[in-house]
C-alpha cells in the first residue's frame, strides 16, 4: 500500500512514521508512506499558500490552486490512481469501518487542512472528506497520521498476528463495541486479581466473559454506540 500525505508542516509527522507497526510493515515492503509539503507547490517569491477568506471573517483560507498542483502531481506519479482524502474539521467522522473501507485502496492520498480550512473548491479533488473527531485541531497534519495508522495497521502482514484486529475494539467479535478489559502476568498485583474465568481455560466461558466485559465499558463510556 502506498500513503502519501500532504500538509503545510510535514516536519510535525518527523518520526511518527519511523516506529512500531508502521516502521515495521515499511521495512517489510508491505506499506511505503511519503509526505510533502503544501509549500513546493506553490508559486511567487514567497511560496503563498494562504490568504483572507472572501465575505470577511477572522483566519485565513488555504488557497486551492497549490491544492490541485499536489493532487496532480503525486497522481502523476504513482502506479494507481490515489483515493483522495480531505482531513478537515467539518467531514465526516472517521472510524474504524472506514479505516478498513482504506485499506482496499492501493493508493491514498491524504490532504491536511490548516488554519481556516480549505478553500471549498478542493473538495472537487476529493473522494471523502474526513474528520477524527468532534474538536478543532489548528491543523490536518496529526489527523493525517491518525489515518494512516489505522489504515496502516491493517494492511495485510503489518502485524505480527494477523488475528489481532480481530480483537480490537470496533472490530471482530466486538463490532460496534468497545474491547473488553485485558490482564496479562502476574496474576495477582497489590491485591487486585485477575478474573479467575480467563484463567480456567474454558474458552467458551472466556468468550462469554469477554462479550459480556465489552458490552459493560460500551455502556459505561460509549453509551451511544449502543443506541446507533
């Protein structure tokens, strides 16, 4: 799979990339990720990638003409064509069935907003536009990364069990459900103890348990998801 990201301050994203699962599945061949700066493809002396939003108002606007130079450029050199993703603030929420609709595409191509936000006519360029939350970030270039690394992760081989998403939170057996409570050595720590049911060996009542577990933290921190 192939990720390309562009933002105004690609430098934020200076090692996010260079550990862990991502650094692995790279180092496998399995996943290349390349950022770029807004700024290249700008044009004048001062590589002018912003300015004043039409209608007045406070903040500036990311101009749409480097936008496009981007998208056409990184297009041009890729094998496929990228799904284009806008990160911005008013798209809509990102989660873990769209990261796995994500990681179907060969290539992705994922824009960062800043500062106001886009100018509108860059959606024209997009295939979805995303948002990882309801909050305000001064920029795309984190939500970028958070993308990419829930994308990333799933990436055929990218982790060393591949029953592992399985398990996550959101998927599996706990779609629509948050991950139940997980203990590992010693068995007991300061008096607390690990549940003696993940200890019998019993795996359908481990099952059970874990189902169970994962329906309570959903209630308790996520209620709405069981209203959805």
């Amino acid at each position: 799979m192939h990720i390309d990201i562009v933002c105004l301050f690609p430098e934020m994203l200076t090692g996010f990339f260079t550990a862990g699962v991502l650094r692995s599945a790279q180092e496998q061949g399995l996943l290349e990720i390349f950022t770029h700066s807004l700024r290249d493809y700008a044009e004048g002396p001062h590589r002018q990638v912003d300015d004043r939003p039409y209608g007045g108002g406070p903040g500036m606007v990311l101009k749409p003409e480097p936008c496009f130079r981007a998208v056409e450029a990184i297009t041009g050199q890729v094998d496929a064509k990228p799904w284009v993703v806008l990160l911005s603030a008013r798209g809509a929420l990102f989660n873990q069935a769209r990261a796995r609709s994500l990681v179907t595409h060969e290539c992705l191509l994922l824009l960062a907003g800043r500062y106001q936000g886009l100018d509108e006519r860059v959606n024209h360029l997009a295939d979805e536009e995303l948002s990882i939350g309801d909050y305000v970030l001064s920029g795309g270039e984190l939500a970028a990364a958070v993308v990419a690394e829930a994308v990333g992760r799933l990436v055929p081989g990218a982790l060393g069990n591949a029953a592992s998403p399985e398990r996550d939170s959101f998927s599996g057996e706990f779609e629509g459900l948050l991950g139940p409570p997980q203990y590992t050595r010693p068995e007991e720590y300061r008096g607390l103890r690990v549940p003696d049911v993940l200890l019998s060996g019993d795996h359908a009542a481990i099952a059970r348990y874990r189902r169970e577990q994962a329906a309570e933290k959903t209630r308790r921190n996520r209620p709405e998801l069981l209203n959805s």
